[in-house]
C-alpha cells in the first residue's frame, strides 16, 4: 500500500518536470526518454520506504525497468486478450503461450539482474524518523531544483545535517555497543554475543543448515546493530577475546552461561558446583531443573524457542518451586541482556 502510492505520487510530481529537460525529434529515442523518467520518479518515490521494509537498493533499476515496462505492458495485453477470448481452444492456447513465454522472459531478467555484481546495495537500515527525514530532503530539493526556489537551500543543508548527525550518533552507539541476545526461534535455537562491530551468533546445527529460518529471524536486529553475518555452531568450541565456549560453558565478559545440550541426563552432585548466571534451557527433552543444579548454580533460567509449550508450562512450575526466575521466549519474545558500558 505505501509503496504503490508513493511510486505513483513521485511519477505524478516528479515525471513531467524530467521529461521536458530533454527534447528528442524521433519517436524510439523520446519513448525511452519517457521511460527512463518514469522509472526515475517512481524509484525516488519509494526508495526511503523500500530501504526501511528491504533494507537495499537496487543498482541497475533503470536498465531493469526498460525491460519491465515493456513487458509487463505486453504481459497485460496478453492476458487480457486471454480473457476475450478464452473460449476459442485454438486462439487461448497460442495467447496462453505468449503469457507463458513473456511471464518467463520477465522473471528470468530480473534474475539476470539481480544475480550481476554489485546489483545492489544490501544490509541498510533506515528507521522510520530517518525516512521522513530523508522525504523531507527530497521535497525540499524538488522545490529547489524543479521550482527554482533557492531560498530552500538553507532549510535543504539544515535537515541534511540532522540527517548526518542522527546517522553519526547511531554508529558511536553500536561502536560501544554490549549485547547478549537469545532469540525466540520457534524449534531452534540461537544466541549472539554482540560487542561493538563483532559479533558471533551461535545456533544449534539443523539451523546452520537451514539458513533462511535463522536470517529470518535475525537478520533486521542484525543490520540495525551494524553487524556482519557471522554463524558459529554449539557444537564446536570458540575461544576468542568476544567469547569462550566450550562444552555448554560460555563467558561474554562478566556474564556467565551453561547452555544445555538436549542430549545430556547426567548431572552428578559435585561439591563444587559451576557457577554461572544463566542457564539455557534447549530441547524438549524433560530434564529435571533440579538434576541440572547437582553440576550447575544458576538463578536464571531461560527457556528458549526449542522447548515445546507443554514441556514448558512443567518446567515453569518447578522453576519457581526451587525460587528460579524463569524467562520463556515463546511469551516473551528475545531475551536482550545489554550493558552500556564496557565489560
């Protein structure tokens, strides 16, 4: 809904004022003009609003849209004329054809397009106070530009430098950023260890595999703390300056977690104990809290995406019974534990 009238207001307001800057005394040469401008405008109307939902711009749009447009007029040609005449098997089956073929040819450039290097640019994050910001600029330069109204010039490098500076405080903030994040991934489980720029998300194995579930769900977090992809598996060890992991131990600076492997049941009584201040719960496996706390001292106990509803609702009841706080992200959503400054 956005992005349909915004492409339709940027082609209304933009389209005509760049259509007259050029003159072109034959016909092919002035169609391509007229495309050309349409897609201009239709692109500046939407690209705030498409770089908050997709987080990316699209580098050849001009010379995709050249192909689209004509295209997709014949695409509709095509199946309107399919409809006319639909009842006459000789002429629908040779129009059905031509769909066919023009729906295929379609798909397969933009697939060309989109598969050619650097055909967009990826990972941005525009929140929505940015977006306005940045329609701001823009009608303030239509004006400007289209209206000959240099007065708004001023106004124009005002709004750009708050733009700058909102952009500018964004990064100081994830340069100091301190973060452990574990995500209510329904069946699966994942935590990411964030300090400043570095991060590493470690997950369960069968989400490794299947990676759109865990970009999926983790993805815009990602782009908006200005992270890299950086996947790591719970099953190998990691020893780094970012975090220690070994066997269900983790240490991120002063926090300390025992990230249950489902397939453990033995727990033996240690006079010893492992201290930690958290306890991820995984599997749905019943593993009873209080075995767990024969090898393992903890307060906190989280019960993350893999843990069936059922098995929870038993292991909430028992958290309490032995004075645990329990923390369920099927209810609750990501668990965010942050620390604003430096460990």
């Amino acid at each position: 809904f956005p992005l349909s009238y915004a492409a339709v207001l940027g082609i209304l307001t933009v389209y005509f004022p760049i259509y007259r800057m050029g003159y072109f005394k034959y016909k092919v040469p002035d169609i391509l003009w007229a495309a050309l401008g349409v897609s201009f405008s239709a692109e500046l109307g939407v690209l705030p609003i498409a770089v908050h939902y997709f987080h990316l711009v699209p580098v050849y749009f001009l010379m995709t849209n050249l192909l689209v447009f004509a295209l997709a007029y014949l695409i509709l040609s095509t199946g309107m004329a399919l409809l006319v005449f639909s009842w006459i098997p000789q002429v629908s089956k040779i129009l059905g054809l031509l769909l066919n073929t023009f729906i295929g040819s379609l798909n397969r450039i933009v697939s060309f397009v989109a598969h050619l290097p650097h055909a967009q640019l990826q990972d941005l994050f525009l929140p929505w106070p940015r977006v306005l910001l940045l329609y701001l600029i823009i009608v303030l330069l239509y004006f400007l530009i289209i209206r000959k109204r240099m007065r708004l010039l001023f106004p124009v490098l005002t709004v750009s430098l708050v733009l700058l500076s909102l952009n500018t405080y964004s990064k100081y903030r994830l340069l100091r950023q301190e973060k452990l994040v574990v995500y209510a991934i329904r069946y699966h489980s994942a935590l990411d260890f964030i300090r400043g720029p570095d991060h590493v998300l470690l997950s369960d194995s069968s989400s490794l595999r299947l990676k759109k579930i865990l970009n999926y769900h983790t993805e815009t977090f990602r782009m908006a703390s200005g992270l890299e992809k950086h996947f790591a598996s719970l099953e190998e060890p990691i020893n780094s300056p970012l975090l220690y992991y070994e066997k269900g131990f983790a240490r991120f600076g002063p926090v300390r977690l025992f990230i249950l492997d489902p397939g453990e049941n033995h727990f033996p009584d240690l006079k010893k104990k492992l201290e930690v201040d958290y306890l991820i719960y995984r599997g749905s496996r019943k593993i009873p809290l209080k075995d767990i706390m024969k090898s393992v001292h903890f307060k906190n106990v989280v019960f993350d995406g893999s843990v069936s509803p059922y098995r929870e609702k038993i292991l909430i009841k028992d958290a309490k019974k032995l004075q645990l706080k329990p923390f369920s992200l099927l209810k609750s959503g990501a668990l965010i534990i942050e620390r604003k400054k430096s460990f």
